[in-house]
C-alpha cells in the first residue's frame, strides 16, 4: 500500500456518525451540569459538603480496616 493509501484508511477508521458526535457531546454536558450542581451546593454551603465527604470516607476506610 502507498503512504497516501494509508492515511486514507486510518482517516475513514477515525470518522464517527453524528449520533456518536451527538451522544459525545450529550455525556459532556451531563458531566458539566453535575460538576456545576457540585460547585452550587458546596458553595452555598461548603461546611455540610465537607460532612459528607468525611463520612464517606471514614465508611471507606472501615471498610478497608475490615478486610
């Protein structure tokens, strides 16, 4: 194969449909808008939010204790 039949393989390999765009771009906003509710509760109350992380922490490390 030439170089120029190669890069034409790997180019045809590396193209997505639109609904595999679509659903990239859709997962993306799903993180974006979970990152920002995070970002709105901790700020509107950082001390509950650290509470939490703490429990859930010391609910790992017993866990890891145990075993």
């Amino acid at each position: 194969m030439t170089k120029k039949a190669n890069k034409q393989k790997k180019k045809e390999e590396k193209k997505v449909t639109r609904e595999e765009e679509l659903e990239r771009e859709n997962e993306l906003l799903r993180l974006e808008n979970a990152y920002l509710k995070k970002l709105r509760a901790f700020r509107e109350n950082p001390n509950a939010f650290h509470e939490k992380h703490k429990q859930k922490w010391h609910l790992i490390s017993k866990k890891k204790d145990s075993d």
